[in-house]
C-alpha cells in the first residue's frame, strides 16, 4: 500500500509538473474571431454584402495560416473569402482581417439562411520547414442572412467635412456664386443604392445671430451601394464675399431628417484656391435666361431663314 501510493505521488507530481509547463504554451497559442458571426437580416436579390472578420491569436510569433471551410450547403455558392479559404497570419500580427463577402443571386428565394464558416490555423510551410511546433486551433463563425421582398432605403452619416472655398465671380452681367464642397461619410444601412435627396444649409454671420443666406446643393448627390460606407460630396452654391460664416446644416432622406449639425466655414478671396466654382448651373434664374433667350432666338432665325432658302428653291425648281 506504501508503495502504491508513493508511486501515485510520483504520477501525480509529474502530471502537475507538465501541467505547469505546459499551460502557459496553450494560453500564448489562443485563437479567436471577432465577431463570431455573419449576419443581415435585410438582403435583397442581385445584392453583395461584406462583413470584416478579425483572427486573433495571443502568440503572434510563430508564422502561421488559417484555412476555412465554409459549410453552408443551401448558399455555399453565395459565400466567398476575398482573401482565400487559406488566409495568411504573419509573425508579429496579432490581429489579421478577414473578409466575407455574400452575393445573392437573382432567383434567391425569400427566406432565412443559415450555415457556418469553420476556421482551424495550421502552420505556414516556412515554419514547418524550420520545425516549428504548433497546436491546431479552430473557431467558428454563425452565418445568419434573410432575403426579404422589401425595398429598404435608408443611410447613416458618420462624419462630415467641410472645405474652405472661393468667392464667387462676375463676367459680365452674370455672376457664377461659389462652390460649397459638403463632404458626408455615409454608410447605407438599407438594401438599394442611396445618397441624400437633398442637402441645406442656413449661412449666418461668424456670431450666429443674422442669417445672411439659405442655400441647397445642385445636382446629383452620388449613390452609395448596400451595406458599404464611403464618403460623397454635396455641391451648394453661395453668393456670398470673403469671410468667416457660421453654419447650421440639415441632411434629407426623402422628405426625412436624417442629421444636422453646425460647422464654421471660410470664404477667401476669388482666385485663393485652384478649385473652381459654378458654371451655368450655378447661375440665378434670371440670369439663366439671359443667356439662353438670345440663344434660342438666334436658334429660330437661322432656322427660319433655312426654310426660306429652301423654299425659294422649290418655287424656283417648279418655275
């Protein structure tokens, strides 16, 4: 009996001498993901959608590679990894991006779907050629995607920017106003092409107090694809001189209030920066036809004397 449990005390000391030698390897050697899913809920038919998946790993120092195995039979065909099914984890990156992108086809059928992408690391070539040891680990990230028979539009403004800009100038009688660039961060949370139906903003002297102008952009705003954030560019005229302004702007989705908020912003004089204000969209009304009355006068009369020409020509050929 003393020998027994000698001998299990032995057993036991060196289970409990490997266990401390060995726990801290497997704590360096974690893995995870972040986040443990792909996800969206409001897919449309003919739309892509990308979700950025982080692998992460506690001992970056040994090179190493994740292969991926997406196991999602239904919408196998709608799943790709931008970077590969073998995604390289260099030595030194902690944390490595990995992107999922989903295109639903155009006869999709309009229900839920589900799957999962299944993640194991196993050591790059270099460092089983160097004799590296590793310990495979793996992860797993849910699929969860709906197809819906439904038109979502609608965005969200991250950020917004505003430049400084030129006055604006005559020539002539006519006066081109200067260019607003309006720069917004938009991300579409809906499911078709978007960008804001209309931008405004209320100019007021640099203290707030006197509203000197009122303002909307001109032109297209450009459209922003599902699910993707991207910065685009809303153009205002102004008519306003050189000098510091004060801004309260308001940001539409439709007849929708979106976002608003309240920006300094600075006019120089005419010829400071290289960028260029309105042309003839930016001109008022009444100068607009200015231009082009005269324009379609000397249209008609040439016309006119075109048909007088020709049937003089007539009569003379029936003479």
């Amino acid at each position: 009996m003393k020998l027994f449990c000698a001998q299990w005390r032995q057993a036991f000391s060196c289970l409990l001498f490997l266990f401390i030698l060995f726990v801290p390897e497997l704590a360096s050697a974690s893995f995870g993901i972040t986040p443990p899913y792909v996800r969206n809920t409001s897919l449309t038919r003919n739309t892509t959608y990308e979700q950025q998946i982080l692998l992460v790993r506690g001992d970056p120092s040994i090179p190493l590679r994740a292969q991926i195995i997406v196991d999602a039979p239904e919408i196998a065909s709608w799943i790709e990894i931008v970077e590969g099914t073998s995604v390289p984890l260099p030595r030194g990156e902690q944390k490595v991006p990995m992107t999922v992108r989903v295109k639903v086809p155009s006869d999709a059928e309009f229900k839920d779907y589900e799957g999962i992408i299944r993640i194991r690391t196993v050591p790059d070539t270099d460092a089983v050629n160097a004799g590296a040891v590793n310990i495979s680990l793996g992860a797993q990230v849910k699929i969860d995607l709906s197809v819906i028979d439904r038109v979502i539009e609608d965005f969200r403004i991250r950020k917004v920017s505003l430049s400084d800009l030129n006055e604006g100038s005559k020539l002539a009688w006519l006066f081109f106003p200067g260019k607003i660039r309006f720069g917004m961060l938009l991300e579409n949370t809906g499911n078709v092409d978007i960008a804001p139906s209309r931008v405004e903003f209320k100019i007021y002297d640099f203290a707030g107090n006197v509203l000197l102008e009122e303002t909307r952009n001109l032109g297209k705003i450009t459209k922003v694809a599902p699910y993707a954030t991207e910065e685009v560019i809303a153009e205002l005229p102004t008519r306003l001189p050189e000098g510091n302004y004060f801004v309260r702007f308001s940001i539409f989705n439709g007849d929708e209030f979106k976002h608003g908020g309240e920006l300094n912003m600075s006019i120089l004089p005419y010829g400071t920066l290289e960028a260029a204000g309105f042309g003839f969209m930016g001109l008022s009304f009444m100068h607009k036809l200015s231009l082009l009355i005269p324009l379609f006068t000397l249209v008609i009369l040439v016309l006119y004397g075109l048909y007088n020409v020709r049937e003089r020509r007539r009569r003379t050929s029936r003479a």
